[in-house]
C-alpha cells in the first residue's frame, strides 16, 4: 500500500497549501515521480481517483504524473550514470561505492489553483 500513502499525504499537503492560501479548487498536481520510486502509475491513479472525491479542493484535479529518470553517483570515479541499466555497480570503474542522487522523489511539482479573489 506504498501508493495510498503515498497519495494521503499529497492530498494532505494539498488541502493544508489550499486552507494557507485561500485556494477554493485546485484544477491540476503534477507530480514528479522517480524512476525507481517503486510507485506503480496506473494503481497511484485509481488512489487518487477515490482520495479525491473526498477532499473538495480536489475534486475536480487532474492528476498528472512526470517520470524523473534514475541517477547513481560513484563515489570512486565521481562520475554519474543511468541506475535502471547498471544497477548498484558503476559501469565505468566497477565499484560499489555508489549511491542514488535521483530516482527515489515522489515531489508535488506544480499545482494549478483558484483563489478566493480569482473566482
Ligand atoms: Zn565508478
């Protein structure tokens, strides 16, 4: 249930942005989701569909959802490469020393919302 939690806390930090900022209806989210976030989409989507209908600011968002791709830095040869094709290991030096510098984010990335003083 990695998603549904996922999906809780956006609803919950929209509806907290929304009361902060006088916001009657948020019209879109785009999410920027990790590569290897290990978020599945299309269940993410089915999440949100039923979170929406009960948060009013929401009900009428569209979700959108941008892929960020995975990027592991070694830490031996400094330099970066793609974590989907080599995994752990650098490709370059064969060292295990890495880590992941992107690919694991679930950001709310953009938001499209009416006002109060808008509507
Ligand atoms: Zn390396």
């Amino acid at each position: 249930m990695h998603e549904l939690g996922i999906v809780t806390h956006v609803a919950k930090t929209l509806d907290e942005l929304a009361e902060e900022e006088h916001i009657t209806k948020i019209g879109s989210v785009t999410l920027q989701v990790g590569e290897v976030s290990g978020i599945i989409t299309d269940y993410f989507v089915d999440c949100w569909n039923y979170f929406r209908r009960r948060h009013p600011v929401l009900c009428e968002a569209e979700l959108r959802i941008e892929t960020s791709p995975a990027v592991t830095f070694c830490e031996d040869c400094k330099d970066t490469y793609e974590t989907v094709k080599y995994g752990r290991i650098c490709p370059y030096c064969k060292s295990e020393n890495t880590y992941l510098v992107q690919g694991n984010e679930c950001l709310i990335k953009e938001i499209e919302a009416e006002t109060e003083e808008e509507s």
